[in-house]
C-alpha cells in the first residue's frame, strides 16, 4: 500500500457567544475557554453573577463536536487531541485571532485569560502565541502543554496575576499527576501563582469566579 497523508486549506466558519454589552463602561473582558463536552453558550452560564456593566465574557466554541454519551442527544465539543495537534492548534489560534479581530477589543479594558480543565490548554498555548496582555491568567483544573516553556511567558506584565484553581476531590488529579502540575506551572509562572483550592470535584464553581474580580 502506497498510502500519503496530504493537507487541504479551505475557509471555515465557527460560532463564539459572548455575554453583556462591550461599550465605554466595560472594564474587564474575559476570554474563557471550556472545557471538554460542553459547548460555549452553556459555558457562559458561570459568569452571568459578574457585575454586568463592568464585565464583557466572550466564550470561543471549540470547533470539535460529537453526541455524549452516545445518547444522540446532547451535543458537546473538544479542542483539541493527540491527532495533528500541531497543525489543529494552529487552527484554533486562526480562529481566535478572527475573533478578537471581530470583537476590535478597546484599549482601556483589562483582558483575562480564563480556562476550565481542557481549556487551560488552549487560554496558555493561545496566550504564549498571541503576546497579549492580561491582568489574570486563571487555571482552573487543567494541564499545562508540556511544550511551552518560560521564555514563552517573559512578555507578561510583572503585575498579571496567576491564580490556580482546584478542587480537592478532583476525580481526574491523582496526586501523581497533581504533583506533575504543580511543578509545571511553577517552572513557568515561579511564584507569582495564587494557589485557590475548594471541597469539590471537577467542576466550575460560580461563587469562586465571583471572587476573582
């Protein structure tokens, strides 16, 4: 068998949602990236406590859907896998610079990074290639590509905040792996991370989002 793996470009569309109004009194925008299964307009629901006037979520859509569990029903969606993950993160990094470029994001307004357990790895890898400067970087129960590297973040601000988040009953951290991670986000952050932990599992707390502004 003479078998050839070959690339096709092509132009493609995809949805993001976004929750609030951006105008002149917006002082924060968030870029929250969910995480596995979910879709963006279900994602949103976490933020909508945060004071409305001050604060414009923009929810991307990862672009992978697929039935759960295999009821036909409920549809949710993945960033990103071991498959050509080189050439789909580049396809996830075209299609938020299409959002951002979409949203014309003013000046005035601090930007936040925010990603839930398969979303930590596209806010970083996002975050490292685009240069953009944020005022938090939130991890919130998710690993850190092994790819990026320190020098990656040097563009930062001495001021941008680092928060992790965790929950202690975590179904998906063994202390293994919990371990792993810790010594991660250390050799890329050092120590300016806030470290947040809470009596739960794999989940999105609202009240603790509420707390981060």
């Amino acid at each position: 068998m003479n078998k050839k793996v070959k690339n096709v470009s092509y132009n493609t569309t995809n949805t993001y949602e976004t929750l609030n109004e951006l105008n002149s009194q917006t002082k924060r925008v968030w870029l929250v990236f969910h995480g596995i299964g979910y879709l963006s307009r279900f994602f949103l629901k976490y933020f909508a406590d945060l004071l409305k006037e001050e604060n414009y979520i923009i929810a991307p859509q990862a672009p992978s859907k697929y039935y759960l569990k295999n009821e036909y029903k409920h549809v949710g969606a993945s960033w990103l896998t071991k498959e050509n993950t080189s050439l789909e993160t580049i396809n996830v990094f075209n299609y938020m610079d299409a959002v951002l470029e979409n949203e014309n994001l003013p000046e005035h307004c601090e930007i936040i990074f925010f990603g839930f357990s398969q979303g930590v790895s596209i806010a970083t890898r996002y975050l490292a290639y685009s240069k953009l400067q944020c005022s938090k970087l939130i991890i919130y129960a998710g690993g850190l590509p092994n790819e990026l590297k320190k020098q990656d973040f040097n563009f930062l601000n001495k001021d941008t905040k680092v928060i992790s988040i965790i929950g202690d009953k975590d179904q998906y951290l063994s202390p293994e792996r919990l371990s792993k991670e810790s010594e991660k986000i250390q050799l890329l952050f050092g120590d300016n991370i806030q470290h947040i932990n809470f009596d739960g599992v794999h989940e999105v707390r609202k009240e603790i989002i509420n707390q981060l502004v």
